[in-house]
C-alpha cells in the first residue's frame, strides 16, 4: 500500500488493507474527475476547520499555521493547472490532504482530526450550491431586465393572444413580455428560498455521530458563511435534500426558458410572422440556402429535458438510502453540475437574444383583430347594454358563424347587419376596434395600455429593489 514516489501511502484509508485495490475498482470509485471542481470548497472548508482545530486547542497554531499556507499553496497550484489529480487518490478530499502532506509532513496528517469526508463533502457541496445560487439569481436578474426593457421599447405593439393555440383576443407584446418576467421573478424567489436552506452547516457532525473532540461548529460555520449549524448528525452528514431543491427550482426555471423559446420559435415562423430573428441568433441549413432557424431558442428548449432528468436523478438516488451517509451520494455531483451550468447558459443566451428580436408591429396589429379576434368585445358590449352575457355569446356566436359563410370581417359589418344579430347594437358598436378592445381591458393585471404601463413600472421598480438588496448582501 505504498507509493514508491513519496512514502506516502497510495490509500490514506488503507491501515486495515493489505492487499491492492483493484485498477476497476479505482476507475469505478473515484470523483476525482468531476469532485475536482469543488476545489477551492474544499480548501475553504479545511481552513476553517484547521482555524477552529488551534482555536479549541486540538492541534497548535504551528500546526494551523503550516496547514493553512500549504493549502493556500495547493489551491493556487491547481488554479494556475500545475496540480497532479490522482485517479488513485479517489476524490477532491483525499487528493488535497495527501499532496498537503507531501508539501509539510506531520501537520498535514493532523488536519483530519474531528472531521470526515462524510461532513467534508456535505460541507463542499453546500458551499457549491449556494454559490451556484447566487450565480442563477444574477442570470436571473439580468433575463428580467432584458424582458423589461424589451417591453418598454415595444410599447403599443399588439399581437394575438392564443387560448389553444387559437388567437383568441388581442394582447400588448409588453403584456405577454411581463408574463415571462413574472415566470422569472418567482423562479429568483424559489431560488432565494433554497439558497436559505443550503447554508446550513453540516461540518462537525463527522461520519455520521458527530465528533469526539470539542470543537466549536458555530466558528467553522461563521467563518464559511454559514446561516446557522445542523441539528442532527445523521441527517446532516446524508441531507441532499437541498440538491433536490436546487434541481427542483432549476428546473422550473428551465420549464420557462423552455416555454419562452418556443414562443420565439413560431413569432419567428412564416406561419406567425410576428418577428425576425437577428443573424447573430440565428443559424442556416447546410442544404436550404434561404433557411433561418431558431436554433438558440430550440436549443434551449431541448435543454430543459437534460435539467428535468436530473430532477429525477437527485430524487432517485435518494429513496432507497438508509441512513446515514452512503457512496451512492457521489452520484449527487455531476448532475448538480450539469444543471447549473445548463441553466446558467441558458439564461445567459436568452437574455442576450431577446433584445435582438425585431417584432413587425403592422402585421401583429392585424393578426390581433384576424380570425374575429374581436368576438368578445361585441358579446361584451352587448352584455353591457344590458343583454345576459350568454345571449350575448350566443347572438354574436351566430355572426361570426354568418360572416364566416360570407366571407366578411366584423368592421365589414354594418350597423343594419349587426342589429340583425342583435337589437341591443347600437351605432357606437362600430367604433370597436383594436384600441377599444385593449383600453376596455385596463384592470390590474389586464393587457389594456394603462394596466400594462402600470404593470411595467412596477416590474423595473422590483427589478431595481432586487438589484439593491443583492448590492446589500455583497
Ligand atoms: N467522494 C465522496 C462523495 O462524493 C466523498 C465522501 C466519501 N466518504 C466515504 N465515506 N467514502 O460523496
């Protein structure tokens, strides 16, 4: 069990072993190639433990001392990518205490005392997905934004708003905008919530029953940032939950991103023909020279499914664990990565192709009122001239049905026709327009042009206050 190179031994678990590991069982058990990315975690973590260690005089400030400066030394070894990951060191934990060894000797070998990897890389992780949250809540930030100031510019544009997919009645671009930004602001809200959740310390609680040493678990939380320590070492040291709630809020996340891209999809079709897409957002077909396709926002869209599988990775790899800590948790790692990187790339991209969208507002004010876009209001207008809303849907249900057969639009319509639909028409009936049926929908939370405007400051004030607090919490 030793290596010739350093005298160290090749298992830092291997006291009780006299035979060598199999090469399988090396390849099949080591993190080291993905845990590697939780380097500067881990460093953060062993210097507060060692820091607390001195300070509750469990090893010497000699100790700490070289502990500390060999760690500094490591993490900038392998920042720089003059660091020898080891496959036959296993993972992050063991790479790090056997190369901090080999640079100060004894003290090295005292940095594990009162910890294990089961608190170690309950510790690591927590620190990754809180910093992982911080760096979605800033994407997130910033898609808001994009979809607030592109709301702001397209103030006036129309286009149909869909029920099944069937316009249905017309809609503020900005409205349909702030739907998304909606979307986006509770997704900062569900991952604010979960970042609260993760920044419970688990270091402390040991392998499994806490440690033997009295050692002072508010100082590792304190100087880690932590909210506040955990109350039950066996949960602690085998709690994923938070991994779930991260994969979770993630994935809703990607759920709108995946939404809004396919919003962009059919505007951008010839079908919808409600917008362009910008060249630098769009690719070609390297067969059909006049293609311009969507793939930024269809990528996205695909992107969602690989987020959503690893919500049900986490939730699998959990149920059948008894307590406490188990290998099985290693699984935890690359799909938390992979999740936030998706999400985090994605986000980036869309926020920087929804400024690039140039919306053609004539043919969005026209297929607004198309395909009797305006039944409603006529039914609407009836029922406000006293006539019982279901006749009213009746009786204009019935134009529509007519006009169909004929060929005419309801402005076609004259004020004779319409009181053949009904008696309760009156010459004002053919002033509903487009602005009619907008402005007679200024409620709060309705798509009339006052609402909206309304609605819209209200989004950059809370985009803003969000800004602050985050200004607040650095
Ligand atoms: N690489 C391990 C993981 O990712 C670290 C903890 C290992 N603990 C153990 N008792 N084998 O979970």
């Amino acid at each position: 069990m030793h290596d010739d190179s350093d005298q160290l031994p090749v298992k830092l678990w291997g006291g009780r072993f006299t035979g060598k590991t199999s090469d399988l069982v090396d390849a099949f058990n080591a993190s080291i190639d993905f845990d590697r990315r939780l380097y500067r975690e881990d460093i953060a973590a062993s210097i507060a433990h060692a820091r607390m260690l001195a300070h509750c005089s469990i090893i010497s400030t000699d100790d700490r001392n070289a502990i500390i400066s060999g760690l500094e030394t490591i993490r900038e070894e392998i920042a720089s990518g003059q660091f020898d990951f080891r496959v036959d060191r296993e993972d992050i934990h063991l790479n790090i205490e056997a190369a901090l060894t080999e640079r100060i000797g004894d003290p090295g070998r005292r940095l594990h005392t009162g910890r294990s990897r089961n608190d170690q890389i309950a510790t690591d992780m927590r620190l990754f997905a809180r910093a992982a949250c911080d760096q979605i809540l800033v994407e997130l930030h910033t898609i808001r934004g994009a979809l607030i100031s592109l709301a702001e510019r397209e103030t006036g544009t129309v286009i149909p708003g869909y029920t099944h997919l069937q316009r249905a009645q017309p809609i503020l671009l900005g409205h349909h905008l702030l739907a998304y930004e909606a979307m986006f602001n509770r997704d900062s809200e569900r991952i604010s919530q979960t970042r609260v959740r993760i920044n419970v310390s688990p270091l402390g609680s040991g392998a499994l029953a806490g440690v033997a040493y009295p050692i002072d678990r508010e100082m590792t939380a304190n100087e880690l940032g932590f909210d506040s320590i955990s109350t039950n070492s066996l949960d602690a040291v085998s709690d994923r939950d938070f991994v779930v709630d991260l994969h979770s809020a993630a994935a809703l996340a990607m759920v709108h991103i995946s939404r809004l891209s396919e919003e962009i999809i059919l505007w951008v079709s010839d079908e919808f023909h409600l917008a362009t897409l910008d060249d630098a957002f769009a690719t070609g077909s390297s067969i059909m020279p006049q293609k311009k396709n969507a793939d930024v926002a269809e990528l996205a869209r695909g992107k969602s499914a690989r987020v959503i599988g690893n919500l049900m990775q986490s939730l699998a790899l959990l149920k059948s664990q008894p307590l406490a800590y188990n290998k099985d948790n290693q699984e935890d790692k690359e799909s938390l990565f992979d999740t936030v990187d998706t999400l985090v790339i994605s986000l980036r991209v869309m926020s920087a192709m929804l400024p690039t969208l140039a919306f053609d507002a004539e043919a969005g004010a026209v297929a607004a009122v198309a395909n009797f876009a305006l039944a409603t209001d006529y039914a609407d207008y009836l029922s406000k001239h006293g006539v019982p809303f279901r006749d009213a849907h009746e009786a204009v249900g019935k134009l529509v049905l007519s006009c169909e057969q004929k060929g005419q639009r309801f402005d076609e319509l004259s004020l004779e026709e319409l009181q053949e639909a009904h008696q309760a028409f009156q010459a004002d009936a053919l002033e509903i327009d487009l602005s009619t049926s907008l402005n007679s929908r200024d409620i709060p939370g309705g798509t009339g042009p006052v609402a909206v405007a309304t609605a819209l400051k209200a989004a950059r004030v809370r985009l803003d206050s969000d800004e602050l607090k985050k200004d607040e919490a650095t």
